[in-house]
C-alpha cells in the first residue's frame, strides 16, 4: 500500500498541464476564433515597475492597465500552432479598433470580464458560465491595491486568463504560470503553459499536426517555435 501511495504522488508530481472539469472550452473554431477582454479599468496606472531589464516596458512609469493588458492578449496571440484570438472589449463598442472584428452580437458569450475587488484573495480568481459542455462567460477578479506592480499584474492575470481559457494548475512545475508553485518571477507563458492552451485550440496546417497530446508532462520539450 505504501509503495502505491508513493508511485501515486509520483504521477501527480510529474503531470503536466491540466484542464478544466470535463476539457471544457469556448465555442470558437479556427475560422472564428476571438475571444474579447472587457476591462473596468482601462486608465489607472501602475504605481511600480519591478519587470526585468530586458522587457520592453522596464522603467516605464505611464503603464496603464488596459497597455499591460495588451501585452498579455499580444503573448496569447503570438502562440504558434494555436488558433485562439484574445483582443481588448473596445472602450466605445460603436468605435472599436481599425482591423478589429468586433461587433456586441460577436462578443456575446465570447467574453472575459475582469475588475478589481474589496475581496481578500490571493491575488485573483476566475469563475466561469457554461451551457452544457461550452464555456459562454469568464469573470475574473483581482484583489484591489494588491496590483500596484505591472510585474504583480502580468503575472496574476496572465494565470487567470488561462483559467479562462480552459486551463487548470499543473502540480508538476514551478517553471508555469499556471502551477501552485509557480517562480514569483514568472510572468508570461511557460512551455507547458503553452503546450495546455495548443491542446484545447489546436491550429490546422497542412502537414503539421500541432495538437499537443496530455502524456504526464514527458513531452514538454522546447520546440523551434517557442
């Protein structure tokens, strides 16, 4: 019994990345992928700047949140080999931005709403809304005052955007953003955090099958495209 409750601990020490009950997702596809990001702060600005020197916006004291988060939607974005699409909930919905495929009817049950809260929490919390197996609705909430860091910000939000998205904690790794036991200084995407995001949206190219497959963590390696 006791050799099998270690050879248990074992597995969950090495499993990879993990997704929410029953691999729930949003109901976006490769020809339709966007999901929108609606801020209730778009304007305030970080008191601090503690992000390393060789980030573009080290030493910056005018970052505002709605920038920060631009830089977390532009790190999902660039994710090779998935075909998930983040953009910003326009500030004017009857303005949204050149280029932008935004309409209000589009972003119905496509939308992540995120604000600050008077709750005590660490750091911050993201609760979903489903219909059946699909995930129509994301709210993610951060503790109020405890942000006043962009590094603080990125780091938080980038974690629960994942939440968001479909992902869980890995138990495996300090080097995700996703795991428990995360490096503090941590604040972008980790491969496995990348590996869990390509597993549930999955791009198709022609002779390249990108979707990753959940095997225990073993096959997360860096790729070329990371």
């Amino acid at each position: 019994m006791q050799k099998l409750l270690l050879f248990t601990l074992f597995l969950l020490l090495i499993f990879g990345f993990r997704l929410i009950d029953r691999f729930q997702k949003w109901n976006i596809h490769e020809n339709d992928p966007y999901l929108w990001i609606k801020l209730c702060d778009r304007s305030t600005l970080f008191q601090d700047n503690t992000l390393p020197k060789e980030d573009p916006l080290t030493s910056r004291t005018d970052i505002s949140i709605a920038e920060a988060m631009q830089t977390i939607v532009d790190d999902y974005n660039s994710l090779y080999g998935s075909y998930l699409r983040l953009e910003l909930y326009p500030a004017d919905t009857n303005a949204p931005a050149e280029g932008s495929t935004f309409t209000v009817d589009r972003a119905k049950k496509r939308t992540i709403d995120i604000c600050d809260s008077d709750l005590f929490m660490a750091g911050g919390q993201a609760s979903w809304e489903y219909e059946g197996e699909k995930i129509v609705g994301c709210t993610i909430r951060y503790q109020k005052g405890a942000m006043n860091d962009v590094h603080a910000f990125l780091s938080v939000l980038t974690h629960e955007i994942g939440h968001c998205v479909g992902l869980h904690h890995p138990q495996e790794s300090i080097h995700a953003i996703m795991s428990y036991f995360a490096n503090r200084e941590l604040y972008r995407l980790q491969i496995d955090d990348k590996m869990g995001v390509r597993y549930l949206y999955p791009q198709t190219l022609e002779g390249i099958d990108h979707k990753e497959h959940n095997s225990m963590g073993m096959s997360c390696h860096y790729r070329a495209y990371e």
